[in-house]
C-alpha cells in the first residue's frame, strides 16, 4: 500500500483541524465512538453542528484553549493510498513544528481563509514549504460558503498567490488551487454543488492522484551504516553485513563502491532483506549489504557507488531554522548529526537572517533565536561526506543538538 | 525494482512497506545509539509484530537486546503459554517483573469495585524494572492513531528521572534523524510502529503467517455484558455482579491488555483473513474496547504523563 505524508498550514481559526476532520469524515474514516464523542461535545459546547476539529486536537491544553500547540499525526486510507496528515500549528511562534511537519511530508495543504486572503501567514506557510522542497502544494482556500461561494473572490485569492509564488526559489513545485467549505463538506471529499464555475479536482480527488514517483526527489544513491552485523554464530561465521537505508537511488550486487572515509574500494556481495538476498536495493528500503572484501566499516561510514562521490568537507554553508530556546551565536559549539553520522561543529559565521514572510533579509545579526532562519557557514572536528539540499534531500540536511541539553536545536539544509 | 535472486517476481521492498522499512531503520538505531535497550512485551498483536521486525532488522544476529513482561498477574493464560514458547524460539532472554510483587512490597495500592484494574498499577513496576536494569531505552509497540495523546508522541521519546513525559517540550524529530542523546536517570520510549494503524498491523501479521495467541481469533466464551461491553466471564480476575448473566457467545479480543480491562466483541472471525475483513468494516475504534481510556476524555494523556506505556 502507498503511503503519502501530508504536512498542513494555516493559521489559528482557518479551519484546518475542521478540514482534517471533514476528510476523516467523509472518508468514513471516524469510528462510531469517536464519532459519538464528537457529537457529545459539539453538543456540550452549544454548537449546532459536529465540531471535526474535535477529531485531532489532542492535547487537554488543546482543547480548553481551541488551538493545536504541538505535531499530531492522523492516519486514514482510501482503497489506494494509506495516507498519514502531520497537524502543524500556524502561529507565528511556531515555524519549527512546520518545519519539523514538512521535513517528513511529500506534498502539503496550506490553507486560507477566503474572508482574509493571503495574509502575511500564508507567505510564512508557502516559504517552508518552498524551502524544504516539498514537490506538491495544495492551496486550500477554505471557508468560501462565508463568501457566498464567490468565483471572483477565490480569482482574487488565487492571483494574490500567484503573486508570492514568483518570489519562490525552488521553482519545480506543483501548486493546485482548490476552492473548499471544511465545515459543510464542500470539495473535501465530494464535489461542491454550490461552486459549479470550479471545474478541478476535489481535494481528495487531487491527493489520490498524487503520483509518489513525482514527489520524492530522486538523487544518487548513497548508503550511511547504520550499524554492523556480526553474528558470529557457526552458520554465519565470517558474516559481516552492514545495515542502513538506501536513500536517493539504487544499489545492486555487483555494484563498485567506496567507503567513506576512509576511500577503500570494493564491490557489493548480496544485498539481505532479512533471510533473502535481492540483486537490487530501491531507495528507502533498510537492507544489509555486504561487501567482497574484508574491509573496515563502522556505523556513520558510508557507502556510495565509485565515480559518484559526495562532497567530503570539514566546512560547510548551510540554511537552518533555528528550535531552541538557547540562542546560537557565532563560536557556538554543537553536535552535528548528518543521517546517522555525529561530528563536532562550530559556529564560524551567521552571514545573515532571511525573514521567512519573504520581506528580505537581515545581515549583521550576532545570534539566532527559536524560529530564525538564517545561512550559516560551520567548521567540523572531521569531515562529512554531503550532498546540497537540492540535489539530495537527505545527504543535504543535518539537525544540531546542544550537547548541553540534548535537545534538537536546529535544522539546516546544505547549500 | 528489487528481483529475488531466486527469480520471484516483483519484491519491490519499498513501495510494498515503507511502514516496515521505517520500523527496521528505527530499531538500528536503538542498538547503535543506546548502551542497554529493552522491547517491551505484553504478548499482544502490537509486541509480537515487533519482535519480527527485531528479527528483520538484525538477521542473522540474534535480536540483541532483551524482552521484558510487565506482568499485572491477570493475563489470558492463552498469552503467557504463547510469550513462553516465543522467546524460546528466538533465544532471547526474557524478563519479568510483576505488578503483584509492586502490590507486595506496599508500593501501590489495589484497586477496588467494580472497575477495579490492575492497568495504571503496572506503571510502577515498568519504572522500577527500568531502574533495576539501568535500561536507556525502552521499545513499545503503541501506535499514533490508537488514541489522541499518542497521536502526538515522538518515535524516540524522552523521559525524565521520574519516568515522565513533558509533551510540551518533546524533541522536534526531522527527517529521519533520531535523536537519542539523554542524561544519566533519563531514558527513551522507542515507539517503531508509531506511523501504523490498527489495519496495518492486522495486514502485516496476515501478510507475514505470524503466530499470535488464539484469544484474537473468534471462540466460545463465557460473557456477560456491562456498559454496552463485553466480558468475559471464564475468571475471576474480573468483578462480576450477581445480576450479571453469564451466557456464551462467540467472541474475539481486538487487544489483548489487562485482562480487567479488556472487553470482548462478538465475532465469527476464526482466521487471520476474516479478522483483516472485519477490522477493514470496523465501525468502532480498537481503544473503544479499553476500558481505561473511557474514565475521562483526557485519560491517556495523563496517564502517560505518570510514565504510563
């Protein structure tokens, strides 16, 4: 079964936690007792009508106060496609949720509200969408039964759009506009009979077709160990495998490949997907791959196919989005997690602040606070072995981690 | 496309499941970054599709962390029979640790009446056994969308001291980065199904012939009803009252916890392909036969924040 990871935007009270439930709902994915549940507080509430945002707002704190603070994930499926929708909060405060939100999601929905439009929000949703590169965006302009279901307003919203979408920098993004009413069930699931001037797809429609092989960025492959297999046992003696995922493209028997760092060649033996042998390792699978000579391989080595090395640099520039309370400042100290591999890094030089709403950026700044994004040039105690962001999602991304509280800090994508 | 060696068509191991492929990523990095993990098993669908996951991520290694049972002492027999023979097979060392020896030691206090479970008891136990162990990490079988506080855990979760859980403070996990960095006293939840439904489970168990104890499957049983539930009536682990009938029904359990707070649906699904078709027509959620979670609507989230599972 295909599964599609969706991240979600919008700000407070543009109805997102409503759409998610609409969708649950229509999908006839809620349950009867999650459904009577619902229908117990809608009604505790006063509300003539069931409250779906009620259906992912999870946290008590959530609740008394109506607004979504943290990352929830709800799960649903049609007959083609099971289908995980990561809840990001909008507010201003937390564009580290979205960023978090977005870095494991294929396609996005950021919402607006049709009364609003494109507010200063809604340039903030669409440039970490842009900047993590997710491949395909889902406008929603939501709440249209508020305008009279008007073809001019949603014109107006999506010209206004168009408008933002000229200033983007990753420009092979699929944008699809998709006027909807969350509340009434207008284009969610089903095809509102009050917009017939909209001839498109539903959003549902939109997302079934949503074709996987168009959204994960295919790069070249490579192959961080994880970790070494040695069972040591009669059967398997001299059996040293090493387990990881192969990200960015295929690995196969027979393949030449180099170990990093330490240059040594040598060729793929088997490739093990628990007790059978595969000639051939598609991207994302965790396998376990040996190799024809006896060679030295400890976790955060890699493994990449010879002639088609990545980037091996002690220095590097990166954008990052900053997570923490802590504020980073230049000479800072930081473990650098790159996939599964840990170094020292320092702060060499913060070359400037970008303001997400894409009002410019701001140089001179001598330290970075929770939500900053900025460009960041650091040094490493050894070297890693990277691809840039855009050719390599994976090989082009880190997160830094206070060694002080052990806390994910930050986030950054490789220049 | 991955081709078998031996000619089978078609194992295209990454469009088939990624959910599987994330959960084997997910336990090497377990072994790799915590000095003494432990999986967490209760004898349910969830801790066993784990285990075969564990052997997936580690063939032709042993699984290389121990097994552990938090026992409340009112398991279906049908699961202990079944744990037994399974670390047998797999040749892992299993621990258990038992809620009535908690009780013994007067460090938590029976509940009583009619709704009394031994459920939020073994929380004490599980933190005792961490402390004993020294364990780091402790791997689990809860899924996101089994129940709203859940659907918000991280897959590496940080606990503190006191075995608690700061949901406002979790750690942002990118990517596929998991940070499993702690302080000395603090461990980590691992959660590698988190991503996985109810459905998936039943489909991967379907998909993989695995074994799971024969309570899952449709049998006779003595019942009888309460709150619009079913109970069994076959032991006296559950309260019963002179005005509650027993009759016999043919039933099934969707989740195989507490015996004093798991309920029975009616059923005729007797085979792994006919439990699959009927949770796919499901009308009611899996925690709808927990007990527990019906105390209050925010019961999950605070037992979680005790250190619960």
């Amino acid at each position: 079964m295909e599964v599609l990871k969706i991240a979600t935007a919008g700000s407070v009270d543009d109805g997102k936690s409503t759409l998610i439930g609409r969708l649950l709902y229509d999908t006839k994915s809620l349950t009867d007792d999650k459904l009577e549940a619902i229908e117990r507080t809608s009604r505790k509430n006063g509300y003539d009508y069931l409250d779906f945002s009620l259906a992912t707002d999870g946290l008590v704190a959530e609740r008394e106060q109506g607004i979504t603070i943290d990352v929830a994930h709800i799960y649903f499926s049609t007959a083609t496609k099971s289908y995980i929708i990561a809840d990001t909060p909008g507010h201003v405060e937390y564009t580290r949720n979205m960023v978090t939100g977005a870095s494991t999601s294929q396609a996005a929905i950021i919402l607006i509200d049709a009364r609003k439009g494109v507010i200063e929000q809604t340039n903030r949703h669409f440039f970490i969408n842009n900047l993590l590169r997710i491949k395909d965006v889902i406008v929603a302009i939501n709440k249209m039964d508020l305008v009279d279901f008007s073809e001019a307003r949603y014109n107006q919203i999506k010209s206004d759009f168009e408008e933002l979408m000229g200033k983007r920098d990753y420009r092979d993004q699929n944008i699809t506009f998709i006027p909807v009413s969350a509340l009434k069930g207008d284009n969610v699931v089903n095809r509102s009979e009050k917009m017939p001037w909209y001839k498109g797809q539903t959003l549902l429609e939109h997302l079934e077709a949503v074709d996987r092989k168009d959204i994960y960025n295919i790069g070249t492959p490579r192959f961080p160990v994880q970790y070494v297999i040695r069972p040591k046992t009669d059967e398997f003696h001299d059996f040293r495998g090493f387990a990881g995922k192969v990200y960015g493209g295929e690995l196969s028997v027979g393949d030449e490949v180099v170990v990093l760092p330490s240059m040594t060649r040598s060729r793929i033996k088997d490739i093990y997907f628990y007790d059978k042998k595969y000639r051939t390792a598609t991207r994302r699978t965790s396998v376990t791959i040996t190799l024809e000579d006896e060679i030295n391989v400890s976790r955060g080595d890699m493994l990449v196919k010879a002639g088609d090395l990545p980037t091996i640099d002690k220095q590097f520039t990166a954008t990052i989005s900053w997570m923490d309370g802590q504020k980073l400042t230049v000479g800072s100290k930081y473990v650098l997690q790159h996939g599964v591999n840990k170094v020292l890094a320092k702060v060499d030089t913060i070359h400037h602040k970008i303001y997400p709403d894409y009002s410019g950026i701001e140089e001179g700044v001598a330290s970075l606070g929770m939500n900053d994004i900025a460009q960041v040039t650091f040094r490493l105690n050894k070297p890693i072995f990277y691809d840039s962001f855009k050719n390599h999602r994976t090989n082009g991304s880190f997160i830094l981690i206070d060694s002080n509280s052990n806390h994910t800090a930050g986030v950054g994508f490789i220049n | 496309m991955a081709t078998a060696i031996n000619g089978s068509a078609d194992l295209d191991i990454l469009t088939r499941n990624p959910l599987e492929n994330e959960a084997i990523y997910i336990f090497r990095e377990v072994a790799a970054q915590f000095e003494k993990p432990v999986l967490l098993f209760s004898g349910g669908k969830d801790s066993i599709t784990l285990v075969r996951l564990a052997q997936k991520a580690f063939y032709p290694s042993k699984i290389p962390f121990p097994l552990m049972h938090i026992d409340t002492g009112h398991n279906f027999p049908e699961t202990i029979a079944f744990r037994d023979k399974l670390v047998k097979e797999l040749g892992v060392e299993l621990i258990v640790r038992k809620v009535q020896d908690t009780i013994d030691e007067g460090k938590v206090i029976e509940e009583t009446g009619k709704y009394a479970s031994r459920n939020m008891l073994q929380t004490t136990t599980l933190l005792d056994a961490i402390e004993e162990f020294k364990f780091d990490a402790c791997i689990g079988g809860a899924r996101r969308d089994e129940e709203k506080a859940r659907a918000k855990e991280r897959i590496f979760s940080v606990r503190d001291d006191f075995g608690q859980w700061d949901e406002k403070n979790q750690r942002p996990e990118l990517f596929d980065m998991l940070n499993g960095q702690i302080e000395l006293g603090q461990n980590v939840r691992v959660f590698p199904i988190s991503n996985w439904t109810e459905l998936d489970v039943w489909s991967y168990i379907q998909k993989e012939n695995i074994e799971i104890p024969s309570i899952y499957f449709a049998h006779d049983r003595n019942i009888f009803l309460r709150d619009g539930m079913i109970w069994s009536a076959e032991d006296d682990v559950v309260f019963r009252a002179e005005d509650e009938e027993v009759r016999v029904e043919s039933v099934r359990f969707r989740t195989v916890g507490d015996m004093s707070c798991t309920a029975a649906v009616l059923s005729r699904a007797d085979t792994i392909d006919k439990v699959v078709a009927e949770i796919r027509d499901s009308k009611i959620s899996e925690r709808g036969a927990r007990i527990d979670d019906k105390r209050s609507d925010a019961a999950m989230e605070k037992r979680k924040q005790q250190g619960y599972f």
